[in-house]
C-alpha cells in the first residue's frame, strides 16, 4: 500500500487483511510519509510542511484544506517503530523497514 494506510481507521486490522489474503511466504509492503528524525531537517520540514505546503495548495488549486490534512494526518500517523509493532500485532512476520528521502518516507515490508 502506498501512501494510504495513514487514512485507515484500524490499521492492525487493514494488515491482518492484507495477511488473510496474500499467499503463504508472500509479502505486504507499505510506503509511508513519517516524520523526519534530524533535529535540523526536522525543524525545516515542520515549517514547510506546515506553512508552505497549505499556502502553495491554496494558489495552485484553490483548497487550503486539502493540503492542511496531509501534513496533519501525518503527525498523528505512528512513526516507523510504532507501525513496525502493528504489523507485528497483525501477525506479520520478519517485519523490516527502512527511511528514504531524508527520512520522511518510510518503506515497511514483511512476510506472511
């Protein structure tokens, strides 16, 4: 899944799902935005998260709210080790991930 468990309402129960129906020995990958650990990076994502991002929304598509949820959602959406655990608790197993782009993507995958 790619940048949508985050608007799950029960994201243990979207990764038992995914579980159910892959295959034995197959995998369930999910590529999500999370927030960057770099105390410097961090402080200049949070602003143009935050600031920029909803005001380039306004101008380019005229919907300031569509672009002030993204950076919302993300900040309640648990951070890599907490997702890690869920999919665990889902049943998955040898449950790794990784952070890209300066860390505000995280790639999760694991083995039914």
């Amino acid at each position: 899944m790619g940048f949508g468990i985050r608007n799950v309402a029960d994201i243990t129960r979207a990764f038992s799902e995914m579980r159910r129906v892959c295959r034995p020995g197959g995998k369930v990958v999910c590529l999500e935005i999370t927030q960057p650990r770099i105390p410097v990076f961090k402080q200049f994502y949070g602003l143009w998260f935050d600031l920029a991002v909803p005001r380039l929304g306004k101008l380019a598509a005229g919907d300031e709210s569509a672009y002030t949820y993204l950076p919302a959602s993300v900040k309640r959406f648990p951070d890599p080790d907490e997702l890690k655990s869920l999919m665990e608790d889902a049943g998955l197993r040898n449950v790794r991930y990784e952070t890209l782009a300066g860390g505000i993507i995280a790639l999760h995958h694991a083995l039914v």
